[in-house]
C-alpha cells in the first residue's frame, strides 16, 4: 500500500516499502504562476501561442504527517497529500492569483510513456512534447502538403511529420508509465506533457487544479485504479458481435440493394450504418451530411418501414448526429428562437466554418438546450427505430464565444466532447435502452470513458500512410486503451479521399482484416463514395467481405468475455504487448496488438505486400493459418490478402482454441 514516512527533513513516498518519491524541504518539484495564451481556430484546428509567463517555484518550507497523508508547507500556499490505497491525490490551497502549474516528475533512462488522449503518429511518447487540447485531427495544410506530394510523384507511406504539428480529436490530461503508474490532472484547460528531457517529466496546466497518481504491481492494477477515477464503459449490446455493420449512403433502394448483395454471398450483416438518413449536400469536399436530426422523407422514403422489415432479419439500421445545426433547415430555426445556439460576442449565434459550410452549435451549458436536444434525437431517432448512431464531432466550440452558464470557453472547451457523450448516454438511459443502442463518438476528453459507450478513430485516409492511414489506427487505439478508454474501432477503409489518394480494393480488404479481428466491424463509404472501392466493389472484394464478417462473427464469445473484463476492471479490448509481456520490444511495438489476452494480431500495413515481420512476445504460440506452434521472437509471416497474421497462446482457453480451429478452417476454405 501507498503510505508517508518521515525521515529528518524529507517525506518519503513508499509502495509496499519501496520508495516512490522522496519529499526534501528545499527541493521544489512544483511551480506556479500566470500566463495568457491566445487560440485561434480554423476548422476546428487551432493556432496557439503563449503571450506571457511568469513562473515561480514553489519550494518545500515544512511539511507534516497527516492520518490520511500529508500537507506540505510551500514559498506560496498549500499542498495537501491524500492517500488512497495505491492513489495519490494532490490538492492546493493559497495559489487563487495563480491560472498556470507544472509538476515535476522523476525520469528513468529506460522509460515509456504513453496516454494524453489519441495518438496516431506515435504510441511510445518519450521524447515528445504533447499538446493536449481537443482539435480537429484533420487540417487544410496537412491534407494540402500530402496531396501536393502525391501530385509529384513522392512516397508518402512512411513520411511524418513533426509531431508538434499533429492534433487529435481526443485529448485528456493522463499519461501512463512503463513504471506503472498514471498520472491524471483534474483540470479542464490546456495542458502541455513535456516527455523530452531524459530526468524528468515537466507537465504544465494552463489552471490551478488538483492531481493524482496512481500505482501499482501490475499493469491490470494501475488501469483498474485509473478507471476507477475516471469510469469505464458498460458491456455492448449483444447484437453488435453478430457479423458486419455495413457502410451506406445514397436511399432506401440503394440501401436495400447494397443489403441484398450482402446476403447473397453469404456475409452475417447485423446493421445497415446510414449516415445521411437526414439527407446530404455536395460540397467541394465531397458528399456531406445536411445536420438537420430529421429523417429525410426525399431520400429515403418509406425508411420506417424498412426499418422494421430489416429487423425482422435481425438486421439494425444506424444514423447519425453531431451537435451542429444547419442553418438552412427547420431546426436551426427552433433553436435559433429559443436562443439555444452558442454566441459569438455581439449576441449572435456563432457560426462555425466545418470543410466548406457554416453551421450553428447547440449550447450544451444551456439546460433547455440540452433538454431540446436530448428530446429531438430521443424522438427522431430512438423513437423512429434507429438502433445506434455516430455522434459525431464535438472539438469545435471557439475560445471566443460567449456560452449561457457564463463559463470561460477556454476552460470548457476540452469538455465539450465529454458534455455531447454524456448527452448521448442520457438519450439511451431515459429510454431505457442501454446495453440495447449504440452510439460512438470520435473526440474526448476526461469524462469520456464515464458516458462514451464506444470510440472511433475518427477520419483517417484511405490509404497505408503511418501517420493517418490504415497503419495510424494501431497506436490510436492502444492510446485510448492506456488512458483508459477500452473499447475502440475504425472506419474499414478509412474517410479522406482527396485527388489521388482514393480507396483501393486492397486497401478496403487489408483494413476489413484488421478489423475483422477488432471490437468493431463496421464500413465507411468515406466522403467521397464514387471514388473508392466499397465493399461491394467487385465479387472478389465482396466475398472477402462476407468471409472476414464470418470470422468476426465466430469471435462472438470471446470479445464479449473481453468487453465484460473492461466494464469490470478497466483491461481494454485492444492492448499493446507490455500489458502482459515485460519486454524490451513489447514497450515499442505500435504495429501489433493484443485482442484480449490470447490473441496476437500483426495486421498487414504496407501496399503490395505478401508478408510481415512478426515480433511474438516470449510464450508458446499457435499461427493461426499454419497452425505451427512458435516461441517468442521475431518471425516472418506469410500474408496473401485474405490471410493476416493471427496468433493464439497455446495455453488459452479450450474455448478459444476450438473458435480459432473454426476461423482457421473459415479463412482457407
């Protein structure tokens, strides 16, 4: 257990007796003082720059013995030491003049570190610098600079760029060491994680809030105590596991053609994913959504009737819904008359630039806006038949805005992800149907793994670029995983297709593999449909389709045992090798993944390839294909399309053994 010793002028920080951190007076591992920073956002990516920064350290004066912990007497003001089993909690008292904090922590040579929300770039965060602050993943200059290489003829598979120039859909305050601990910072505001010096760990907040760490013997420990804090995710429903969630757009007819193919080559197709169920507009950048959360008589006329008959094959139809408005449709105008929409500072309803169209954002500090929009989704959504939705966005709400409750944007602003999920969570709570309806979301922040019932990696390009292709996903979720969002999928395919860079049929079938061994098998027509291969592109893609969705569909029982662990304990679906194997490599590998405990899964990531490198963690293993019994090393795999490297622990359960002998027999036959 966590506990205080005293020893003459220092208080030391003890695990089961071995020191954590030792508390000299003199020393001064805390600093406070004042900044301005200012935003600026466009397209819901931000420019940020630091005006001004006075710091001053706050070293240790004195400090006492508590029964609980201890206090700690600093040049300015308080800290107070709580101790919860393995958890540390660090409270202040007497810095109300200040608005800006860094912690130092101790480095070790040989350390890892990883968290802060989703990464795509990178998963081990040593040596970086990391802003944590919600944003579109997605800009204008990153999507120009790779199109124009494209253009000129340049590989751009294995290029990166800096990693300060990357942001992400999902920030939270929290890291996670290979020392296993995680440290989790309270605050709402911006956050900058500095893991470049090789001794210490300098984490600077952008508030005045308190902190914890939290330890442990084991990895389990550490992800059960930092669950614990921040929540974990209910069990799925148990439709979800049941085959492939089918990716369509276009109308009824075109649904229920699309639906039919499926079925005619055998494919398990559980839900019919219609994301324009409120209709669409073209714009530049493609064919996009009309965000009026109405169902579209026009495009898809008898819809509710459809609805019902494709249930009646156990087959859901999902929507979709952001909270956004478009300011062309009827409810906008609702909401614009009630005063429901964030302001800008002359009174007006705030009008956010997304890709190519303006568009209008509930006010979620607004309680009658919320209960508005809670009422539309629970009637035009739930009501009508829709069993799940992606709630979409959410990184978007302006710095410079003037919210109902009077709070500063800047520090609401990363919460607003967390608000839309808590939202959705109400929606399918008041209707009595969780663990029924599913809804996903793609940006977050602290309270999302409470509310969230599941994440998406959100718009990746349809192609094998490390840093936002098929290979990006990888590190995405084992991210997520490691700040304790366990449950976590990708668009089969990926989302943004621009000139060139369009979907290819080995690309759509590569992506379907992975996922076919993932939580989630679910297709995105992207946002440009007519330029990529769908998965119904040819009879080869679709019989590859209807295989990969038979696999997944026989890994039923096994993903819910793994679901079920995470709703209990915080152990994440998708795991990176260390959880479980005290390796140099296993600390690293951002290119392989453990699904649950026994299944090692090494998905094939660069274009034209017919095998892959293989790390195997030192265990007994069974290929899955070959069924050959392997140690740990590093091997190469064999890996046609349709064959990806999927090992099992010889030592699983008899259960699982049986599954994958079906899968095996599935996947060559």
């Amino acid at each position: 257990m966590l506990h205080f010793s005293e020893q003459g002028d220092a208080l030391h920080l003890l695990l089961d007796g071995r020191e954590i951190y030792p508390f000299r007076v003199g020393d001064a591992p805390l600093r406070a003082g004042n900044g301005e920073t200012d935003f600026s956002m466009t397209r819901g990516s931000f420019k940020i720059r630091d005006k001004s920064l006075s710091v001053q350290p706050l070293a240790i004066e004195s400090f006492r013995l508590l029964e609980d912990g201890a206090e700690l007497t600093l040049a300015k003001g308080r800290a107070l030491l709580t101790v919860s089993r393995n958890r540390l909690k660090v409270d202040f008292d007497g810095l109300d003049g200040c608005n800006r904090l860094f912690v130092e922590l101790p480095a070790a040579a040989e350390e890892h570190v990883y968290g802060t929300g989703e990464t795509f770039s990178e998963f081990d965060l040593r040596g970086q610098k990391v802003n944590v602050w919600v944003a579109e993943h997605q800009n204008a200059k990153m999507i120009a600079s790779k199109y124009l290489k494209i253009k000129l003829g340049l590989s751009i598979a294995d290029r990166k760029r800096k990693f300060s120039e990357y942001e992400t859909y999902y920030a939270q305050p929290t890291f996670l060491s290979s020392r296993k601990y995680y440290f989790h910072t309270h605050t709402t505001a911006r956050c900058v994680f500095d893991f470049t010096d090789a001794n210490r760990h300098t984490l600077r907040m952008d508030s005045v809030d308190s902190f914890c760490l939290g330890f442990g013997g084991s990895f389990a420990e550490v992800l059960a105590d930092l669950t614990d804090l921040l929540g974990r995710q209910p069990e799925l429903p148990d439709w979800v596991y049941d085959g492939f969630i089918a990716g369509i757009q276009g109308g009824t007819q075109t649904m229920l053609q699309k639906v039919d193919a499926c079925l005619a080559h055998g494919t398990p197709i559980n839900g019919v994913w219609i994301q324009d169920w409120e209709g669409r507009r073209i714009t530049a950048f493609g064919k996009q959504l009309m965000w009026n959360w109405e169902w579209d008589r026009e495009l898809y006329p008898d819809l509710d009737k459809a609805i019902a008959d494709l249930r009646n094959k156990n087959i859901r139809v999902l929507g979709y819904c952001n909270p956004f408005l478009a300011i062309e449709k009827p409810l906008y105008k609702e909401a614009a008359e009630r005063g429901y929409c964030v302001k800008d500072k002359n009174g007006k309803d705030y009008l956010v630039t997304i890709t190519t169209f303006p568009a209008a954002m509930v006010d979620l500090t607004n309680p009658a806006a919320w209960d508005w929009l809670k009422d539309k989704i629970k009637t035009n959504m739930v009501d009508f038949g829709l069993s799940g939705w992606m709630a979409d966005f959410g990184e978007y709400l302006p710095t410079d805005c003037v919210l109902f409750s009077g709070e500063d944007p800047k520090l609401v602003h990363n919460t607003w992800p967390a608000r839309w999920a808590k939202l959705n969570r109400e929606v399918i709570e008041e209707a009595g149907r969780l663990g029924d309806i599913l809804f996903f979301t793609r940006a977050g922040f602290s309270e999302t793994p409470r509310y969230s019932v599941m994440m998406w990696n959100g718009d990746n390009h349809v192609d094998f670029s490390v840093d936002n292709g098929l290979p990006s996903v990888i590190p995405a979720m084992l991210s997520l995983t490691c700040c304790g969002f366990g449950l976590s999928h990708s668009d089969t395919g990926g989302y943004t297709t621009f000139g060139k860079m369009r979907r290819s049929e080995e690309l759509y079938m590569r992506w379907c593999e992975m996922n076919a061994f993932s939580l989630l098998l679910r297709s995105h027509e992207g946002n440009n449909p007519d330029l990529n291969a769908q998965f119904d592109a040819s009879e080869t893609v679709l019989k590859h389709q209807a295989k990969m969705a038979r696999v997944h569909r026989l890994l039923k029982p096994y993903l819910q045992s793994a679901v079920r662990e995470n709703a209990q304990s915080g152990m994440g679906v998708i795991r990176p090798l260390f959880f479980h194997y005290d390796e140099p490599q296993a600390y690293t590998e951002s290119t392989e993944y453990l699904l649950g405990r026994d299944i090692l899964v090494a998905p094939v990531i660069k274009k034209g390839a017919a095998n892959r490198r293989v790390y195997l963690p030192q265990d007994e293993w069974i290929e899955l294909t070959s069924g050959r019994t392997l140690g740990g090393g590093t091997v190469t795999a064999d890996a046609p399309l349709g064959k990806i490297p999927v090992y099992y622990r010889k030592n699983a359960d008899e259960s699982l053994i049986k599954t994958m002998e079906e899968i095996k027999h599935e996947i060559l036959s």
